[in-house]
C-alpha cells in the first residue's frame, strides 16, 4: 500500500474508467485509487471491481447510491484515506482531461515545496485548456478571475478539480461544515486553505476535455460556483477548522 492516494468519482464512466486506472498503476511512482461509485447504472462499478482482483490492495471502491454531489463524493473519500495511513491525497476525474503523468508533479509540489494544497492550475500560465469550445474557455477563464476579485484569494484557477492534498490540510476540516456539494466545492477547499493559513500552490498542467463519455457541467452547476462565492466572503472559515468548531 501507497502512502498516495488518488479519488475518483464516477457516474457513467464505463467508457474511461479501466484506462485511467490501468494508466495511473503503470506510472513508475506508486499511487492507490479510490473509486467513489454514485450508482452507475452502465456498469462502471462492476469493471472497478473486476479490476480489484487484478491490482489488490491498490484499487478500493466506496459505492453510493445516487448521485449525491462531487463534493460529498470526495469528503466521503477524504474521510476513508483519513482512517488509514495516507499523507497526500489528490481528487482526479476519470475522464482524462486531467493528466494521471502530472500525478507526480503535484505530490512532489506538496513534498518539496512543504504545500499543503498544490493546485493542478490551468491559468497559472496563460491559458492551457484543449478541445473546448471558446465560448467555455472564457466563461471559466473569468469565473476564475471573478473569484479572485470576489475572495482576494491568491489562486488563479480557483475552481481547478486536479488537486493534492496534505493530511495535515485534511486532518484539520470539519468536514460537516462544508457547504458546497457541486463545483463550488473546489473553490470552498482552496478558500478555506488559503483563509486558513495553509500553504497552496499552483502546478501549470494542460486540461485536455473528455473525449468519451458525457460531460457532468450543467447551468446549475455553474450557477453555485458563481452565486456561492458571494457567500464565502461572508462565512468564517474558522468553522471549518476542528480546532476552531
């Protein structure tokens, strides 16, 4: 067992799901993968576990049922690598649009830059995003860029779904006190760290847009990310902290 753990929610990803993981365990740096099932009706759960028996006590799945939200998805992961012995886990999509070669390159910005966020970041260099459409491009470029004039927060991708986390960072949240369970949850986690003294960093990777399978991104989906952030300027942080609850 790795000491790096990596979570992936799924919901209808049988076409992508046995080459992501099957990429990720030929990396030469070891990392486990958590797969967080929201009830797939396709069958993605069903190829997850038939892989286990292939990869033991490398690949794990927690199924759910329904589709409850990304960001209960990755508490209820953040919560099972907390129960065992992992000291950096990274929320990846399964659709390759995050880069499972950059997997390194952010446990080593959490390793040997001492951060306890390091930030898969699209925006950090210009623009580095493949295959979307412009309209798309823009309307995140600057929803990013609202965020940052909204919180002050010192992240130019804030809503960025390819990240690392410390176990220090994560052994310190209430996760109970989260409020976003869509995309928002991306931007609350880094404004949360960053309110909270902790040290986020920002990795330049190309996000390259799925190829296979249906997009999850909805108006309403959007619509929390850009309304919520409104509300994170008016909430403490602290509550978030155990120390602090």
């Amino acid at each position: 067992m790795s000491d790096r753990l990596v979570i992936t929610p799924t919901y209808n990803e049988k076409e992508n799901i046995e080459k992501i993981i099957r990429k990720v365990f030929s990396l030469e740096r070891e990392f486990d993968m958590l797969i967080v099932d929201d009830g797939s009706p396709d069958g993605t759960a069903d190829i997850v576990k038939g892989l286990m028996k292939e990869f033991p006590d490398r690949l794990f799945i927690e199924e759910r049922t329904g589709k409850l939200g990304l960001g209960t998805a990755y508490i209820h992961g953040f919560k099972w690598a907390l129960e065992r012995d992992y000291q950096h886990v990274t929320e990846m999509d399964a659709d390759f649009s995050h880069n499972p070669e950059d997997l390194p390159r952010l446990y080593d910005a959490c390793v040997k830059e001492d951060a306890d966020v390091a930030v898969g970041s699209r925006y950090c260099n210009g623009v580095s995003v493949v295959n979307w459409p412009m309209g798309r491009i823009l309307m995140s470029y600057y929803a990013s860029a609202y965020v940052r004039l909204i919180t002050r927060m010192k992240v130019r991708d804030t809503t960025a779904g390819f990240v690392c986390y410390s176990r220090k960072f994560l052994s310190s949240l209430n996760f109970d006190k989260i409020r976003f369970i869509g995309y928002a949850f991306q931007i609350e986690m880094k404004y949360t760290a960053w309110k909270l003294g902790f040290k986020v960093v920002e990795v330049p990777i190309i996000f390259i847009d799925r190829t296979e399978g249906t997009s999850k991104m909805n108006s309403g989906i959007f619509k929390e990310a850009i309304f919520g952030v409104m509300s994170l300027r008016c909430k403490s942080v602290k509550k978030l902290h155990k120390q602090q609850s």
